[in-house]
C-alpha cells in the first residue's frame, strides 16, 4: 500500500498509540524462552527501551463509507463485501502493526530478515518459467514472524471460504514446518499440482495473453498520457544505460492505461504499458506495470527507506523473489513538484495471478504453503555469503522456537477478527 491509501493513514481503521508498558499487548513480560512470566525476564532488556513505536493498536474494522470518500470504486467495494479473504488484503499495514506490537516484549531477540510484509495465497504468481510470491511493495527488513503471522492468517481465511473440506491447522502446521526445516538446510522446491494446472490453462498463446492484459486496463485522459508518454521518454534513457545492446524501440509504446488489477493495492496509482519488444511483430511485445512506491508507516517494524525513490522494491524483489524481470526499473511519470516515482517490472507471457478459487484441495493449499516456506526462509542460502549465513540461519533459527506458539496462535486470532471485521462491514451500505 502506498501511504496515499494506506487504510490506516486515510482513517479507515483505528490506531492508537502503542500499549503501556514492553508486553505485546500489555500482558506479563515472557522471558527469552518464551515462557509467560510473573518473575523478571531472564535477560534484562536493554536501554530499559520500551520501544514505543514498535507496533501499534490497529482496528480490524474499514469503514466502508470513508473506503468510498478516498477513491474506492463501487466494483471494489462488491470484491470485499463477497469475500474476508479480499477483504483481509486491504489490511497489510494493520496486521504487520498488531503483529509488532505482539511482540515487542521479544523484540531484542527477534533479528531482522527480508521480509514480504504481505505474504499470502493470492499473492502467488506463476509464468510459463517460474511460481512463487511476488509483490514486493511492502517487503522490507524486519522480524521474519510478521510474514509468518500475515501467510497462517491467510490459510485460516481461506479455510473458511473453501467448497472443499479444509483443514486450516494442517496447512498451518505444514507452513510452519516448511519454514523452520528451510532454516536448517537447503530447501528443494518442488512443483505444486496447481501451477501445473493453471499453466494449462492459462492462455499462453501470447496474442491471447497480450490481449488479456491490454482489458485490464482502463484509458488515461489525454493529457495524462501525453505527459506519462513525455517522461517515458527518460526512463528510455535509463534503460539504454542498463542494457545497451536492446534496441531503443523495443520500448515504443503500444498502449498505455491505467491498471485495474489487485486488492490490497486496488487504490493505488498504477500503470500498465504494452511496448513493441524486440521486433514490429506482435508476436514479441511485452507488457510493462509501474506502481507507485509503498512508504513505510510510523508504528511499524518492517524497516524501509522514507527516500530515495522506488529502488529498494526491486532490491527485495532479489532477495526473496523466484526471478528478475525481463526489464526493470524506477520511473517518474508525473510532472508536479514531489510526484512519486514508480518501480517498474515487466510480466512474462503466461504471468498468471493466483485465485483462491484455483485451489481445489488440501493438498493444493498445503503444497502452496510449503513453497511459500521455503521461498520465504530460503533465501538465506541462496542470498548471503556463507560465513554470514551461518549466524543469520543460527539467530533465526532461535527466534523461530522462540515465537512459534506465539505467532500461531495470533494467527488465528486477527483470522478471526478479520472475519468479524468483514461480517460488519459487509452489513453496511
């Protein structure tokens, strides 16, 4: 979420200062091993910090009419009101605030890891070439149980919307069992049977597909386009620094829109370009989004920058993200004073959403919560030099067993206070 829609920030929940007190949520203090105590912790807290800004009381609960007042369209408004599950996307920022708070009594021991910040099953993308998490515009460094929390929360929703028997502790036990064991050795990825089935079903014809991503858009006004198709023109530059054997038309563009895609991000400013690509043949065009940058939120512990423009998204779209773009970047597309600067990626023929309507079983959602897993901790193998990984896997490692029951348990309470969140909001016009 960018601040601009940020619900939290518009009003559209309620946050209140953090709890009195170095308790999560105001209870007994726990000691390092993660016991609830009524005698001091085991280890002194340093600095005797309370660290007020880590975390924050954040209501569950949008209000629909201020929802509408900060730009949502009524087709928005319909998605959340037929579903928790969407409705629990537009709240990214007040989970990671409440997950915070929860535990910023442990907040000394809990080391800092990329980290999604919005980790869930709908966030899962698949191309012809790869699958995995991907939309970075809330990942950043923090404790890695926001992402555990956020990911088993979303697993209990589904649950509750699924037409097939599910077993939401199951998938949860699998999730958090993936994680842990992709800390302590090398994780194999491994195909799950719904990405084998939607890549089938996909259209990967690429005059199909294009034409598919061209309908997700809606016009710009004249002179929007005439100004974003005026700045484009410098990103074109940047570009021909980065990969000075690509031809300067293969950036041409071709159609221009604005986006009408995603949930949590449905309030975002978003662009999505259809550009020539290597020939004048349709056959090889590429679709191009820009978003604008997601800034960091006062009371949070998922650390990112508040300036310097849009690159660090493409920094933890390396370290945690299953591919690099074919072409990527930052751009300015505005003219005005301040105007934000997008992060840009490319989407490979065949990129693919995914739906929670796509799953058909157990077994699908537990083997998407694996991966999910296994992304989320293994890039610690795969991202970081080996003596640097050894005391990275070891501290994580340590403060996986310290939060577990904790967080497993937090994640079925904001379950269920996003579904009551949803049943109240749904019941207003």
């Amino acid at each position: 979420m960018t601040v601009a829609r940020t619900s939290a920030l518009l009003g559209l929940v309620a946050v209140v200062g953090g709890a009195a007190g170095c308790g999560g949520t105001g209870g007994a203090p726990q000691s390092p091993t993660g016991d609830v105590a009524n005698k001091p912790p085991a280890v002194v807290v340093p600095h005797g910090d309370c660290a007020s800004n880590y975390g924050a009381e954040a209501s569950l609960k949008i209000d629909k009419a201020k929802l509408r007042a900060n730009g949502a369209a009524p087709r928005l408004i319909d998605k959340l009101d037929a579903s928790a599950h969407r409705y629990f996307r537009l709240l990214a920022v007040e989970f990671s605030s409440r997950v915070c708070l929860e535990f910023r009594d442990l907040r000394w021991y809990l080391p800092v890891a990329a980290v999604h910040g919005d980790a869930h099953l709908e966030q899962f993308v698949l191309t012809p070439a790869t699958f995995g998490l991907e939309d970075y515009d809330q990942a950043g460094f923090g404790p890695a149980v926001v992402d555990l929390v956020r990911f088993a929360s979303s697993i209990y929703l589904v649950c509750r919307e699924a037409k097939w028997t599910c077993r939401p502790e199951d998938a949860v036990q699998a999730f958090f069992t993936a994680y842990r064991a992709s800390l302590d050795r090398a994780p194999t990825r491994t195909l799950p049977a719904v990405v084998a089935r939607l890549r089938k079903r996909v259209p990967q014809d690429t005059l199909s597909w294009l034409a598919w991503a061209d309908s997700l858009t809606l016009p710009l006004t004249p002179a929007a386009e005439k100004t974003v198709k005026e700045r484009w023109a410098t990103f074109v530059d940047h570009l021909d620094d980065a990969m000075p054997a690509r031809r300067r038309d293969f950036y041409d563009i071709v159609h221009v829109g604005n986006l009408q895609m995603g949930i949590g991000s449905a309030l975002e400013a978003k662009r999505l370009f259809h550009v020539r690509g290597d020939s004048a043949g349709p056959g090889d065009d590429v679709i191009l989004e820009a978003r604008a940058t997601s800034q960091p939120v006062v009371n949070g512990c998922i650390w990112r920058p508040s300036h310097g423009g849009s690159l660090h998204t493409l920094m933890f779209m390396a370290l945690l993200g299953p591919r690099m773009p074919q072409v990527f970047g930052t751009v300015v597309l505005d003219q005005s004073p301040g105007a934000p600067e997008y992060w840009m990626q490319s989407w490979e023929p065949g990129y693919y959403e995914l739906a929670l309507t796509d799953l058909e079983s157990q077994t699908d959602l537990e083997e998407l919560a694996i991966d999910a897993a296994r992304q989320l901790a293994g890039h610690f193998w795969t991202r970081f030099p080996e003596p640097l990984r050894v005391h990275q896997r070891n501290a994580q490692l340590r403060a996986f067993d310290l939060a577990d029951r904790r967080a497993r348990a937090l994640a079925k309470t904001l379950a269920d206070e996003t579904s009551a969140g949803w049943e109240q909001f749904r019941k207003t016009k």
